[in-house]
C-alpha cells in the first residue's frame, strides 16, 4: 500500500510505501511487511511502526468506519483508483511477527489498522477499490474517521 498524493514536505514526491505482501511479488505465501513512519508535529518525534507478519488473521473488527482522507494506493493495481476505501477503525489481528520472533496479538487503530487490513486484502484475494462506494466514491458519512 501506498498513499496516493505525497504530503508536502515529500521533496522528493515519492509515493511512500507502507505495505508489501508476498502475493505482490510472486509468492503465494501468507505473509506481508509493513514499515509505517510516523512524525509527531509538536516533538517532531519520529516514530516507527513495523511487522512482518506470517499467517496473520484478523480476529476482531470495529463497527466504526475508517479511511485515509485521499484514498489507497496499491503496487498491484494500474491506475489510481479514487475514493474513500471503507476500514474498521480498530482491528485485533493474530499470526507470527517475524521480527520479534513470537506469536503476537496486536491491537491496532487508525492508520495502523488500515494498512493491516489493505496488506491482509492481498492474502485474501481482495483489493482496496473492492472498498470503494462503486456510485459515490468520495461520499462520507458524519461518523466515519476521516485520517
Ligand atoms: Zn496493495
């Protein structure tokens, strides 16, 4: 997964990535990475969320709705295809995390849960448009978290 429009301190303008699957790269395997760097904008603290993850499921799922407020982009798909891709906010996901060497059960929220979700998409079969309200791509309920 990647994000669509590069923020604006991005140089660069490099599409930063923060999901690879193995399904992406010709491995029918159940198993992802996922690097996401965060900057807290008071501290300027850099903070950075990682797991490669193998056979991961996801257990538990918010009702509450979730979406990255310009929308998902993917490695795996020509194109950008826009909209709000519909995400539980919150998400407890279960498997192998390869860098701390342990079965983990993690909590996630936000940003974090969102890209599990997308990276668990490609063990399953489904892509992020999937997601994407098909008539009204950018059309937003009061309750939903827009990130
Ligand atoms: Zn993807």
């Amino acid at each position: 997964m990647w994000f669509l429009h590069p923020k604006k301190n991005n140089a660069n303008k490099i599409k930063p990535a923060v999901g690879l699957a193995a399904p992406q790269i010709g491995h029918n395997l159940k198993m992802y990475y996922i690097r996401i760097e965060e900057t807290d904008e008071e501290t300027e603290n850099k903070k950075i969320i990682e797991h490669a993850m193998i056979n991961p499921k996801i257990i538990g799922k918010s009702e509450q709705i979730a979406c990255i407020e310009e929308g998902e982009g993917c490695l795996s798909v020509n194109g950008d295809k826009e909209g709000f891709v519909l995400r539980s906010f919150r998400i407890i996901i279960e498997g192998y995390d390869y860098l701390k060497q342990q079965q983990v059960t993690i909590t996630a929220r936000g940003l974090e849960a969102i890209v599990f979700q997308h990276e668990q998409g490609h063990l399953e079969g489904n892509l992020y448009y999937d997601l994407i309200n098909k008539t009204e791509p950018w059309m937003k309920k009061s309750d939903w978290i827009i990130l």
